[in-house]
C-alpha cells in the first residue's frame, strides 16, 4: 500500500461537503485537488498540506 486508507479516509470525511474536490493518485500516493489545485497529499502514512503563505506567516509575525 502506497498511502495509509486510514488517513486518506479521514481526509475525505473532512472534505465530504466541499465542491470540486478531486482524488488523485500520484508521486506514489494520494492527492486531494480542490479547485484544480493540490491541497492535501498522503504518501504512506504521512499528510503533506498547502497551505497559504499569507495565513501561516501572519499567525507568527
């Protein structure tokens, strides 16, 4: 198994009510697109996520 099912299955519960929301198998694992673009990604057991610069550096500045 190249993505945890667990994870992956988690993921799609929290996207369950969102729109244009897309699974794709790449790189060896998992990825979630919403809206054309990579969000959420899942390789073996571990979740990699996109997250706006903008958001993240203000939290911390």
């Amino acid at each position: 198994m190249a993505y945890s099912e667990i994870l992956a299955n988690r993921v799609r519960e929290r996207f369950a009510q969102l729109h244009n929301v897309e699974e794709k198998e790449m790189m060896g694992g998992l990825t979630f697109m919403y809206n054309e673009k990579m969000c959420v990604g899942i390789i073996k057991d571990e979740l990699m996520c996109r997250i706006d610069s903008e958001k993240y550096f203000s939290k911390y500045l």
